[in-house]
C-alpha cells in the first residue's frame, strides 16, 4: 500500500465526513460519540471562504505493468486537515481578539494579525500513520498557493511542548501569539500559533 494526498471538494468532505470525524476522534483521543456533536460544525466550515481541505489516503501502489491508477476517491482515509479564511464573525476569531486585548496588544497588532489570515482548523493523521511525515506533508499541501499573508492555529498546550503537533509546527517555523489561552467553555488552555505565509 502507498499514501497519498489529495484535495477534497465540499461534496468530498461531506460524503467522506464520518470517517474524517472518526480520524479526528481516535488522534484526539476524545472519547466516541464526539464526531455526532462535531459533524454539523464541520459542514458549516464547509462554506466559509476560502475552505480548503486535503486528505492523506491509503491505497495500493500501482505496479509497472497496472495500467489503472489507483481509485483514491473512495480510498481510506489516514489524514485530513482544512482550514479557511479568518472574519470578524467567527467565533474562534472574536476569542482570540479577546484574548489580545487582554493581554496588551494594541489595535495596530490586532490589525495586523486579524484582518487577513488563513486559520489551520482542523489537522489530524490516524494514531497508525502518525510519525512517518504525513502530518507535515498535509500541512504543506494545505497552505501552498494561500493569497492571505499568515497563518494562525490553536493547540492544546503540553508540559515541554512535548508532542507531535508542537514538534511540527515549531519545526515548520510557527511562533508564540498567545500562550496559555482559555477559550470560553473549554477548561484546557491553549496556544494561538502563527507564521508568515507562504511556509
Ligand atoms: C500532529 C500530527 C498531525 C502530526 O502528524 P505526524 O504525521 O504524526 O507527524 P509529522 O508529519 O510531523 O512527522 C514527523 C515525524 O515523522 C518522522 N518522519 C519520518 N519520515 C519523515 C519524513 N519523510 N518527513 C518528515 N518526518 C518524517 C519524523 O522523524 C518525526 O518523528 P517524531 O515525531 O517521532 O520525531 C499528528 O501526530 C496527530 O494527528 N496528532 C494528534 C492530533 C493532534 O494533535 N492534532 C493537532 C491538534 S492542533
């Protein structure tokens, strides 16, 4: 078997979106039944300008002599990541303007990171296929060709930064915005993340 990427259309993600949230859940370690409160979330996404979404699939290598490519659009599903535009009416936005505020940066700061950036969402690999470069290889894909000058993330914080997702996107250059963030309703404390685009 072989993986590869691919880029998902709107109709993909919503065809393919259980196993995208099953994806999700098992990386996250959520617990089941946390891609039923999610599935609606991620078809709004869906919509938002600029939605972008790849996937890494798992399919058979073609053999020299296979004339057929592989089907990759019903391939299974190792990885998915997406991501859109930032607006003034995105939630996530407003806390992380709050977040800003509170912590002392001007209206020129804010300005500047808000008014123009592309939000990594959502960027998981199945527990299986972690550590073998897919994650990074997403990444790149996803943010290639992005007309919006950076991009901005929220991830959990970890003692050390001690785990993939810090691993990766301290290797891929993203710096502190924030540290130690509470967004509402969320006991966990996370880090807003950005860097100049193009990666
Ligand atoms: C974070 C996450 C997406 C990273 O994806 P990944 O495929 O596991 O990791 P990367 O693409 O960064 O791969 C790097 C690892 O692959 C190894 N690797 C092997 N071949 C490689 C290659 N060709 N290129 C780069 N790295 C390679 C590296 O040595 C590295 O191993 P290490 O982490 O043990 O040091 C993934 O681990 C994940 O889904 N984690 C759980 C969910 C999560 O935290 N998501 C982010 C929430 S904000």
């Amino acid at each position: 078997m072989a993986t590869f990427l691919i880029d998902l259309s709107p109709g993909d993600m919503q065809r393919r979106l259980g196993d995208a949230l099953g994806i999700y859940v098992d990386a996250m370690r959520y617990p089941r039944g946390t891609e039923a409160q999610r599935a609606s979330m991620w078809l709004e996404h869906t919509r938002r300008k600029g939605w972008t979404a790849v996937a890494v699939v798992e399919a058979p290598d073609r053999s020299p002599d296979d004339r057929e490519a592989p089907t990759l659009s019903t391939a299974p599903l190792l990885g998915i990541a997406y991501g859109y535009c930032g607006a003034p009416d995105q939630w996530w936005q407003q806390q992380v303007v709050q977040g800003l505020e509170r912590g002392g940066a001007g209206t020129s700061r804010i300005s500047d990171l808000m008014t123009s950036y592309f939000e990594l969402t959502e960027l998981h690999i199945h527990p299986e296929a972690q550590g073998r470069g897919l994650g990074e290889a997403l990444t790149r894909r996803l943010l290639a060709g992005r007309d919006e000058p950076h991009v901005l993330l929220s991830t959990p914080e970890i003692t050390g930064e001690a785990n993939r997702a810090w691993r990766l996107y301290r290797r891929l250059g993203f710096t502190d915005v924030i540290r130690g963030y509470h967004f509402a309703g969320d006991p966990r404390p996370f880090a807003i993340l950005g860097r100049e685009l193009p990666l």
